[in-house]
C-alpha cells in the first residue's frame, strides 16, 4: 500500500513494522503495559490540553447523566444509551467544541466510566468520582487512532488529530504491535505514554526447597524494614520521603510565598514554582516504584510460594480518641509512604504471569504474638518491643523475623492441613485467600509423573 504524498510536507512517513516476540518452550501469553517519556512540542500540548479537556468533561457528564437517570427516572443508562446521546450532545452549540478531538478518545471515557461502574459493582472499587483538572490528565488510544512510525530514522508517535509525531524516548523496545495507548499528564508537567501489548511471560522453574516440596517464603511488611523474609533476610526502608524532605520543604515554603493571582489572572510565577513541588513528589513516587519492582521481582523469581499478610493500612492511619490510636497517628505518615499495598499488587501481577503462587493471611492471624519454634501465642506487644522470649520454650525472637516465620510456616499448621490453593480455610481464627494458586502442569516439567504438589 502506497502511502498519499503531501507536497507541502513530503511523505509520509510508514506505520512501523513490529516483529513477533512469541516463543515456544513453557510460555503463556499475556497483556503489559509499557511506558514512555513523550516530548511533544508546543502545537501538540495545546491539541493534548484540548484532548484531556474533552475527554474529562465526557466522562464528568457522563457520570452526572447516568446518575441522575437511576436516582431520578430509575432507568439505568448503558454504554450505548451514554454513546448516543453524547453524539447528539456534539450538534448542540454549546458543546459543538466536542467534535474539535478525536472522537476516539471521547469513546474511550465512556467505556472507561462503564469499567469503573463494573469494578464498583463487583466490591473491587468505591463509587464513580468526578474527575478534576488539577489531578492527572489522560486520554485513550484505539485502533487507528494512534500508530508509531518512523521520521528521519526516529520511531515516534501519530496520534489522530494532532499535529506532527510525537517525540518518544525508547528505553526498551515493545514486544508487539500495541493494541491501544494512553497518553497521560502529570502535576509535574510531564508527558508519557502507556502501551498496551501482548507478549509471552516465561513459566519460571520451581525453586524446590527440601525433599523436593516447593520452596514458600513469609513475607512481613513493615516500616523499619519494608519486608522482612521468613529466611532471616531484610529489606529494609530507604525512607523516600524523609530522604527529599529539605528540598521539598524548601520549594513549598517559596511557593507558599508566591501570589496566587496576578495582573493577568494566575501567576505564571506560582505555577512555576507549584511544578517544582510537583516533581519532588514525583521523584519520590519514582524512586519507591522502583525499589518495590526490583523487590516483587526477585520474591518471584527466587521462591514457589509467598505469603504475605492482609493489612488494613487505612485502619492503621486513622487517628482515634484512644491511646492506640494516637500512636498509631504519629506512624501515618510512614505507614502511607510505605508503599504496602503496592507491594501486594505487584505481586499478585507478577505471580499471575509466571505461574507463582500467592497467598493472602487474614489480618487476624497472630503472626506476632506466636512462637514460631512452639507455637505458643504469647499475646500482643506494643510496637516498641522489637525483640522478646518466648515464655514457654524460652526462645528468643526478632519480632520481624518471628511473624515472618509465622506466615511460612502457616501453610504446614496441622490445623490448616485441609487447606488447598483456591479455597478459603477458616480455622483458628486465621483465614487463606490464595491468589491464583493453580499452578499448570507444564510449569512441574522434570517433577516425577508430573504431578502437582498441593499446599
């Protein structure tokens, strides 16, 4: 196919040909999002203001159009019924503005709002919000709307209605041909864009522990130390937020001094400086991503089966009136910037894709309070006492260490030896929920018969 010549502008330049990442051997196929740096120039990020512009108010009326329809005329709105009246909302004058961006991305935030009201229903999510333009900015991708080709011996970025290509840094090539890209903003000012690709993940080998059983690890998360492993070792906490603390206490003293409106209404000066503040938080924010990447992965690369323990961070950083609480007040700021939760989400991720099995303790499991040599419970501690003896067998116990040697050596209690990946066991005060805990059979390739061994 022959590619239309502009004479003003020459070629145009041809869509990119991606090659097939796919393999053969233990493999299975799955969907990754890959993310970039952008740099568009100053054209694209007024066309890119006017995308996030259109995109946010679609889902805003979206949201109040089909909220009010069930509240008021108990008639429940679908994506079709959303669809249509948005291209009647497009010939009205008032919003006429609509049809100046791709009518792709406009489409995208009403599937993106259908999501949202499907993870709301199924427990996963709390209820829709509107969106604000002083958070992220984002705009979705699809089909035609978006290819990569190449300029000058550049792969850069095509976009409907946005003029020119789009500079991309390649930090790592993409395995296959995206199915869809999200280009997103941030407070900081920066520019990226998400790819969605297929690819296939690499089934790990076991890592069999003794007599061949497969190898678990207790994970428990803390502030001292992120994650301290059943086998003894520690993370540790490289205190992101402590660490940036006089750079961005400095930068938000200046930008508190900056006036918020001036002559010609905000003050360019403010805004400066509030992007300053913004790139501290962003580095921070970087900077934890990267260390619990690097972390999830070598837990998935190194061990069969992880257990970690269900937290209730919110309840944790809740201040109250008792004397618990208070405490636990003056602890909200580092249990909020530990990144827990995200630590459980990368590894449920990751574990899906290389076929690992992960566990989830109930909160009320006394990780703490039991010996894990005699299994007496030795009842709760405050969170000052690091290191205390068992007063039965006379142990004495690392707290971290001891609740992570709880976690691992939960799945071998005799009282929980009914227990199996995929269902919930309640006994004991203590309950499992295993998160994709079928492991294939071609994942025990080399085992004996090829059986799989159950927890």
């Amino acid at each position: 196919m022959t590619s239309p010549v502009d004479p003003s502008r020459g070629s145009v330049p041809e869509p990119y040909q991606f090659g097939s990442a796919f393999g053969s051997g233990m493999t299975h196929e799955i969907k990754r999002t890959y993310r970039y740096r952008i740099y568009p120039n100053e054209a694209q990020r007024a066309e890119l203001a006017r995308t996030f512009g259109c995109s946010r108010w679609v889902y805003n009326w979206a949201l109040e159009t089909k909220t009010k329809a069930y509240y008021q005329d108990e008639e429940s709105l679908s994506f079709t019924d959303l669809s249509g009246r948005l291209t009647s909302k497009k010939k009205e004058e008032e919003t006429e503005w609509l049809s100046e961006v791709s009518a792709v991305t406009l489409q995208q935030s009403l599937r993106n709002l259908n999501q949202a009201f499907t993870n709301f229903f199924e427990g996963r999510a709390e209820y829709p919000s509107f969106k604000s333009k002083k958070g992220d900015q984002t705009a979705r991708y699809v089909g035609t709307a978006f290819d990569i080709r190449e300029e000058n011996g550049k792969r850069k970025l095509r976009l409907s209605k946005m003029p020119g290509l789009i500079n991309i840094r390649w930090s790592r090539e993409l395995p296959s041909e995206p199915s869809s890209c999200t280009v997103t903003k941030n407070a900081a000012g920066q520019y990226h864009v998400c790819f969605v690709c297929t690819e296939e993940a690499h089934l790990l080998p076991r890592a069999d522990g003794e007599n061949g059983d497969l190898e678990p690890v207790g994970v428990d998360l803390g502030i001292e130390s992120l994650a301290v492993l059943s086998t003894g070792e520690k993370a540790g906490n490289p205190r992101w937020f402590e660490s940036e603390q006089e750079r961005r206490r400095r930068k938000q003293q200046k930008l508190s001094r900056k006036e918020k409106k001036g002559l010609g209404g905000l003050s360019n000066n403010r805004e400066r400086q509030r992007k300053r503040v913004a790139k501290v938080h962003q580095r921070i924010q970087d900077r934890r991503k990267d260390f619990i990447e690097k972390l999830t992965t070598r837990l998935v690369e190194k061990f069969d089966v992880i257990v970690v323990e269900d937290l209730s961070v919110k309840a944790m950083q809740r201040r109250g009136a008792s004397a618990a609480s208070v405490q636990n007040g003056s602890l909200a700021r580092h249990i909020s910037q530990a990144g827990w939760n995200q630590i459980i989400r990368r590894l449920r991720d990751k574990c899906e894709w290389h076929r690992r099995t992960l566990v989830i303790a109930d909160k009320w499991f006394p990780s703490s309070q039991r010996c894990s040599e005699c299994g007496h419970v030795d009842g709760k501690k405050p969170l000052g006492v690091r290191d205390w003896t068992c007063s039965e067998c006379g142990t004495c116990h690392d707290r971290d260490i001891n609740a992570a040697k709880n976690l691992s050596g939960a799945l071998a209690d005799p009282n929980s030896s009914t227990w199996r990946p995929g269902r919930t066991r309640r006994a004991s005060g203590r309950r499992f929920r295993s998160m994709n805990n079928t492991i294939p059979r071609q994942a025990t390739a080399g085992i004996a018969g090829g059986e799989v061994k159950h927890l």
